[in-house]
C-alpha cells in the first residue's frame, strides 16, 4: 500500500510541476489521486497485485507531463484582452481630447491640465497592475477593516478641509488630491457586500436586512454631512443595486428604491441649503436662466446642434463655455469630430460595459461575482449620466465621464478595473477545497475583525 501511494505521488508531483497556478494543486491532486485508486481497487479485484495496479492507472492516466500541460491549460491564470484593448482606446481618447483642449484653449491656467491628466494616467495605469496579480480575496477579510477606515474618514474630513458648496471630499497628502467621497463610492459597497454575502445568501432574515440598512445609513448620513449628494445619491443607488443582487428579493428592493427616493426629495425640498433643486429644476425650461443655471445645458445643445456629422474642427473657437470643455469630454468629442464620433463613443462605451457583464457568468467565486457587479454597476451609473450630459438635456452634476474625463477620478477609474481583471484572471484557478477552508475562517467570529 505504501508503495502503491508513494508510485501515485510521485506521478501527481510531476503533473503539477507543469501548472503555474498553485492554487489548484490540492483539487487536482484529490480527484486524479481519487480517480487513480479507483482504478488500482478495480484492478486488484481482478486479481493484478498492487504494482501491476499502479501501473496500470499511471499508463492509463499517461504521460505526466502531457497531461500536466492540458491541466495548465485548463487552470491557468488568464487575461480578458478584449476590456484592455478598450481601455488602450479610451485611453487614447482621453489624451487626445485634452490635448485638444489645452492647445486651442487661450487662458494659461488651463494648459498646465495635459501633464496632470498623463500623471493621473499614470498612477491609474500602476494601481491596475498591482490589482490585476493581487489576490482580491484578501478584500474580505480586510472588509471590517475598509469600512471602517472609510468611515472615520469621512467623518472627520469636515473637520479638517472645506471646498467649494462646503463640500468636503477632497484631501490632498504628499503633493496628490484624493477624492475621499469617490473612493467610497468604489470601496464601501465591496466592504459592505463582503461583509453581509454569506448572511444574506444563507439566511435573508430581517435581522440580516437591517444589518445592512445600517451599514449602508452610516456612509450615507456622513456623505450628506460632507454635502456631497451626488456621490450620496451614487452610493445609495449602488447599495440598493448590490442588495437586489446579493438577495434576490426584487419586490423589497423596489420597495427601498421608493423609500429612498422619496426620501431624497424630501431633503431637497427641506434640507437644501445650496439651492440644488433650482438647479436641477432649470432643465424643465432652459429658457427660463439661459445665462444663468441654464447656460451649461443651452451652450452643450448649441454645440451638439451645431457640429453636424463631421463636426468644426481641431482648431474651433473657444468661448466662454468652452474653457470648461474638459469637464464635458462627450461634448468636446462632438464639436470637434462630429456626431458620427458620438455615435462611435457610444457604441464603444455600451460594448464595453456589456463586455464587463459578460464576465460574471464565467467567475464561480460568490465574492468575485459580488465585485464584479459591484464595479460594473459603478461605472454603468457614470456612463450613462455622462452620456446623458451630452445631450444638455438633464442637470449638469459632478459626474465625470470614466477614463476619458479630466480628474483624479482616472486614478479609481484604472485601479478598479485592474481589480475586475484581476477576479477574471483568477477564474480557473481558485481551488474549491481551499475555498472552503477559507469561508470556515473567515465565518470564525475571532477571525472576522
């Protein structure tokens, strides 16, 4: 028996010498091992002694190295090369258009914005790359830890730096802006979900319910705190999206969308210091403050009308509005290269968020699956308030256009795409039996915080 074992390992340590991802070499020992004895027990009822067995299934399996090449195959870490190739052509978009802007535009304080677009590319490009080899299941057991470092962050960033409309969601450390209230609308969701997956997959009580009501109300209360509603508004939209998913109960999903709506409405009717319902009410008649709330909406509606299908040129002329080009990168895409490069750009960005959600199917990992909707989800929000900008017929809010707007957003933006790829690269090697290990630690409540 023990030389029958020590024939049977040393062929499987031969097999996995030739995969590159470790994760699976325990499966892939346990059901080959499994599946070899079997054959060996076969075998020996049929009256071949233990050696002739073994050799029987080590033939019949063949060549260990043949065989460890097709498991690597099978199991190897992969790269979704089409999702990169759209981002290298946002990418160059991006470039292109605010190098557009900072040569045409007159005012010298804005030719300064190529070289901090290319550096926040830049930063952006790095944290890609570290979260697409990063083990992203290290997020849930740092999940307790992320939403509450968030949080605290949030709670003292009044405390400590003032912006325009008193928002505070802007901190700068070593030289570099980092959007606070941005970084929680990416983190604290997939902090969130990592946290209440397993309670709310398992058993969707309504004590589970209610924990996560909670934990989504503290981010929220201190969003509306920093009076940043647009990223309040995102944040909770997502919440909601993530809890619809993670549940499957749609009926009480729409039932807190209702609940939150009306909530939100309330608040600007009776909570709105900085008048934003009149500036979000002028897109019902733009005539009412052409020059006024209503000037971003009325220029973007003149350009679109304007440029035709070719559009004006690189070298249009810059007015008033126009200085602010690169926070409405849809609408300078338009004037310049014309509507047909808008039908283009809109194409594009629905083929690739559509490339995105045809990702989920294939990740087997319940946490892989939560990130990645909670990503896709992120940037589908942006996307399609972006594009709906555009056309100057809905308010103008502080949304940035993902990977093609000017801004720190782009530094989010990479990194949690790095972290979408970074789940479809480990598809196929995230091994079943280690996974399990993991959920028994992870449901360990001394292990949890």
């Amino acid at each position: 028996m023990t030389e029958r074992h020590e024939k049977i390992k040393h062929y499987l340590d031969q097999l996995c010498s030739q995969v590159k991802a470790r994760e699976v070499h325990t499966d892939l020992r346990d059901e080959l091992g499994n599946h070899m004895e079997e054959m060996m027990l076969d075998m020996e009822q049929e009256g071949l002694s233990q050696e002739e067995a073994a050799a029987y299934a080590i033939e019949q399996m063949g060549d260990p190295a043949v065989v460890g090449k097709s498991m690597h195959r099978l199991h190897r870490h992969r790269m979704h090369w089409g999702l990169l190739v759209g981002l290298i052509g946002l990418s160059i978009t991006s470039l292109l258009l605010i190098w557009i802007f900072t040569t045409n535009v007159a005012d010298e304080k804005y030719q300064s914005l190529y070289r901090g677009h290319v550096v926040y590319i830049v930063i952006g490009v790095m944290l890609m790359l570290f979260f697409i080899y990063f083990d992203y299941r290290k997020l849930k057991r740092a999940a307790w830890w992320n939403y509450i470092l968030l949080n605290v962050m949030l709670w003292i960033s009044p405390m400590i730096t003032t912006d325009f409309y008193g928002n505070s969601r802007y901190w700068s450390l070593f030289g570099l802006t980092i959007d606070l209230t941005t970084a929680s609308v990416w983190i604290l969701p997939i902090a969130i979900g990592a946290i209440m997956l397993d309670k709310l997959r398992s058993k969707c009580n309504m004590q589970s319910i209610l924990t996560y009501i909670a934990m989504v109300a503290l981010p929220l209360v201190l969003l509306f705190q920093m009076s940043d509603w647009v990223r309040m508004v995102l944040f909770g939209t997502m919440c909601i999206i993530l809890f619809g998913w993670l549940t499957k109960k749609w009926l009480y999903t729409v039932m807190g969308a209702v609940i939150t709506g009306i909530i939100f409405v309330l608040l600007l009717f009776f909570a709105d210091q900085y008048g934003r319902l009149k500036r979000l009410s002028v897109v019902l008649n733009l005539q009412d403050d052409p020059y006024g709330d209503g000037y971003n909406n009325n220029s973007i509606i003149e350009v679109i009308q304007s440029s035709g299908w070719w559009g004006n040129g690189i070298d249009t002329t810059f007015d008033k509005f126009k200085t602010s080009y690169y926070n409405y990168p849809g609408v300078l895409l338009i004037d310049v290269f014309g509507w047909s490069a808008g039908i283009l750009l809109l194409v594009g960005v629905i083929w690739y968020v559509a490339s995105m959600m045809k990702i989920l199917p294939r990740i087997r990992d319940d946490f892989g699956r939560m990130i990645i909707v909670s990503i896709t989800a992120v940037f589908a929000l942006q996307i399609i308030y972006s594009l709906a900008m555009t056309t100057g017929k809905v308010p103008i809010l502080s949304i940035s256009f993902p990977f093609i707007g000017y801004g720190n957003h782009l530094i989010y933006d990479y990194a949690m795409l790095g972290l979408l790829l970074g789940v479809y690269r480990r598809k196929d090697t995230i091994s079943k039996r280690n996974e399990i290990i993991r959920q028994k630690v992870d449901a360990d409540p001394m292990t949890s915080l």
